[in-house]
C-alpha cells in the first residue's frame, strides 16, 4: 500500500473500536448459533442422527460450508452481515468496494483457520494499530465504522 492509499484510508474510513468489534463479534456468534440450529434440523430431518460415523463428519461439514455462504455473501453483496449491520460496520476492500468472491471466500477460509487456533488471528486486532484481524491484514481489507447516515 503506498502513501496515498493510507492517507485516503484514515482521511475518509474510520475504523472500527474495539468495543464495536468485540460487540459484532458476540452478535455473530448468536447468528451463526441460530443458523446452526436450523441446519441441523434439516439435515437431521432429511438424512437421520448424526451423532457418530460419517453422518457426523458431513454434518460439520454441512455447517462449516452453510455458515460460509452466510458470511460470503453478505461480504460480497454488501459488505455487511446482520451483526456488522447493526453495530453501523463494513467491510472494504483497499479500494473501499466490498471484497470480490475470491477474497471474501479466502477471509472465510483465514478466519476458521484463526478460530481453530484459540482465535489468535482476531485477538490480532488487540495488537494492530488499525484495529484490524490478522487476515485482514494478510487480504489487504478493513471493517470500518459506516454509520448508517453516511453509508
């Protein structure tokens, strides 16, 4: 990122505290927890207990890719999903558009990885000037502060 970009980044996107980040983030996981519980509704409605045995590994599966798609394309379409929308939070792109699929797949992809090693990758942002996860910081995007008037 050269000069220019960061000067136009803290000039026109301010970032998102710590308070609002750790708000979001609890939010998330209530969301995410709903949209598990339907889920596992329907997969048990449809294909049976999957408690044990290879039923049990496609049912991870089946929630690790339904709560990706959550997230995807909220990151996609708007930059937003229903927790960062309400704590007034997008996420940008350096070029302060919504990630493209690629990347908002790959962040997907990072930030499970984050959470599977005692969430180090958000407890990141604890140490980060600019308030950001580490795979922010590795994709080059931000989660800004967008109140609703100016978004």
């Amino acid at each position: 990122m050269n000069k220019h970009e960061k000067l136009s980044r803290a000039d026109f996107l301010p970032g998102a505290s710590l308070i609002k980040l750790a708000a979001c983030f609890i939010y998330e996981a209530l969301a995410v927890v709903a949209l598990c519980f339907v889920c596992v509704l329907l997969f048990i409605t449809l294909i049976g207990d999957a408690s044990h045995g290879p039923k049990r590994y496609l049912l991870q599966l089946v929630l690790w890719l339904a709560i990706g798609v959550y997230f995807v394309w909220c990151w996609k379409k708007t930059g937003q999903t229903l927790a960062m929308q309400t704590w007034q939070l997008k996420l940008l792109d350096k070029n302060h558009q919504p990630l493209s699929w690629p990347r908002a797949m790959t962040r997907y992809m990072l930030s499970s990885l984050s959470l599977m090693v005692f969430g180090l990758g958000f407890l990141w942002a604890l140490l980060d000037r600019e308030r950001r996860y580490l795979h922010d910081r590795l994709l080059g995007s931000y989660i800004i502060y967008a109140p609703r008037n100016a978004a």
